[in-house]
C-alpha cells in the first residue's frame, strides 16, 4: 500500500515553483478560468483517500464544471502547479503551503478536509505506545523529512530528542513487525491499516490528540484567482460540489471505496484495503466543529496553534492571512450542508 500525504510535500522549492510559474505564462490552461474546464490537483496516487471527491465527480456535484482530477506522487509539486495555473486548486498541507509562500509563492489555504493531522506513531497491540511519555527510552522509526514533525511534537510535550532515540525509515512496517523499533512515525489512515488488513493489530497514538495536530488536506489556491470573478466562481463550484461529495461518503464509505476501485482499475487497489481505509479516515474527517459548520471547516484557534507549530518547524514569514475562510462561508451560508 502506497504511503498518504503529510511527508508528500506538495512544494518542490522556490526553483521548482519560479520555473513552473513560468512555463504557465502566456498560455491557457485547464486552471486558468479561460473555459469550464479546470485541474484540481490531488496530493498522492489516486485512493479512497479521495474518495468524497471521486463521487462528487461521478454524480456531477461540480455543477456545470468539467473537473479533470490529477494525480498527486513522489515528483508532483502539487502547490508549484497551482502558482503556475496548471491547477485551479490543490490538495496540500499547511505547513507546506507556509514553506511554498516563504519560498515566493502566494497561496491561501480555503479550507482542511482533515480536522485532525493522521500523523501518528503506530505500535504493536502487544507493546503499545499510548501517550508521550511512553517514547522515553524507545526507538521510533521516522523517514527523513518526517523528523522535524516528530520533534517538534517532543517539544510540545515536554521531550528533547534525546528522550527518544530516531530510527531512519523508508516507511516500511517491517522494521516494526521485526521488532526493530518499537513504533513508527506514519499516518492513521495508511500503515494501521495495511497492518490491520494482514491481520496484525496494533496501537495508533494520534499526535493530533497531544497538540501536534498541523492542518491537513488543506485547499489550496493562489490568492489572485480569489480576485479574479471567474475563477473565484469555479473554486467555489468546486468546494461546494467537494463537500457535497464527502457529506455523501460520510454516509456510504462502502459505495466510496467500491467506487474508487472501479474508477480506478490501474492504481493496484485492493477492495478489502480501501474498505478498511474508507471507515478510517471517518475518525480525522469528521467532527463536532464540521457537524456544526460544514466540512472542512476551520477555526481561529486552529489558525493560532497552525502558526504556533510553524515556529517549532523553523517556518518563518506566515500570518493568519495565509487563510481564507470566505469560501466556506458562501458554501455553508445556509448551514452546514453544502
């Protein structure tokens, strides 16, 4: 099972970003307003993980849109495509989108499909790791571009790096299996899962749950395309069709998954896997907040510990105007069903 989001930094740096910024100017494209057509840019390989989206596209909840949904991987800068209008909107991270800005982009995140960060350290139902205290003294298995995330959690619970001791990992559960650590660092909604789908149980301790909870699956579009009518009206046809489609897989994660797979017959997914993965994902999607102002809603406080976490990760420059609720706003102006 290929691994989801969060590590997948939607950015590829201030060249990456400069030079896609570039090859999008003076030319058309399916993000750029000029027609009903448009790009919306998803953050890895195509799975249930999108699944709201993918039945938002089936029953033509995007209005008179024609959405053409690209896939995200390991070399799609996701945010670089949207600063060059190759995409009208993008699946990314807040912390990502803070570094594309830093880097000179000029991104707003609109909205979170997550309400909790699916970081968490997963370890074996025999050994579990239930709370921070428990990583004293333990190896944790964690990929290289995970390991500012994991110590920016110690930090806020009171651990040093050297309370723990950081196995490099390929994102590969055998080192836990094989007893070679005694957690690791990945997320709810993809190694629990293929572990549980093996008939291995574990412990997943969410970090959301112990105030590491970074914004995640977070919309993402250039704030020119705000301004502009056009596009400003496609981004919103776009939201609204998006919530409308995960209100419908809330209801029917069963007939999501089952969708994606047929949808998708050439991305190696596995039916009893994207069942499992579709139940899951339910737990950081949904909430009290969402159940009372729509999906993918987000709060000032949310804002106010996202930049609280950025300081911790070393990201300089953002403010809370990195954030643009006035999407959701129009999309739930009659409560919180889209």
């Amino acid at each position: 099972m290929t691994p989801i989001t969060m590590t997948r930094r939607t950015f590829g740096g201030l060249s990456a970003l400069l030079l896609a910024g570039l090859a999008g100017c003076g030319r058309e494209n399916p993000g750029s307003g000029g027609s009903s057509e448009v790009t919306y840019q998803l953050s890895w390989t195509h799975s249930v993980q999108f699944g709201g989206t993918y039945i938002a596209q089936d029953r033509g909840l995007f209005e008179d849109l024609t959405v053409r949904l690209a896939a995200g991987g390991p070399n799609v800068a996701g945010d670089a495509n949207t600063v060059s209008g190759a995409a009208l909107m993008n699946i990314s991270s807040a912390d990502g989108v803070a570094r594309s800005n830093a880097e000179g982009a000029d991104l707003v995140i609109i909205g979170a499909q997550y309400q909790k960060s699916p970081a968490t350290i997963l370890s074996l139902a025999d050994a579990p790791l239930r709370e921070p205290q428990d990583l004293i003294g333990k190896q944790i298995g964690v990929a290289g571009t995970d390991t500012p995330g994991l110590t920016a959690f110690l930090t806020v619970n009171g651990l040093g790096q050297g309370d723990v001791q950081f196995v490099p990992s390929q994102y590969d559960p055998a080192i836990l299996t094989a007893g070679q650590v005694d957690g690791i660092f990945c997320f709810y909604n993809d190694l629990p899962v293929a572990l549980a789908v093996q008939g291995i149980e574990g412990h997943s301790m969410l970090l959301a749950d112990f105030g590491y909870n970074p914004m995640s699956q977070t919309y993402t579009v250039l704030r020119s395309s705000l301004e502009d009518e056009r596009k400003r009206a496609q981004i919103l046809r776009l939201v609204r069709g998006d919530a409308r489609g995960w209100q419908a897989y809330r209801d029917d994660p069963q007939g999501a998954a089952e969708l994606t797979v047929r949808a998708h017959p050439d991305a190696g997914l596995d039916l009893p896997t994207q069942l499992r993965q579709a139940e899951v994902q339910l737990d950081i999607m949904f909430s009290e907040l969402t159940d009372q102002f729509g999906f993918a809603w987000f709060t000032d406080e949310q804002v106010a510990e996202n930049l609280k976490l950025f300081d911790l990760l070393g990201i300089e420059g953002a403010d809370e105007r990195l954030w643009d609720r006035s999407i959701l706003d129009e999309v739930y102006q009659n409560g919180p069903t889209a």
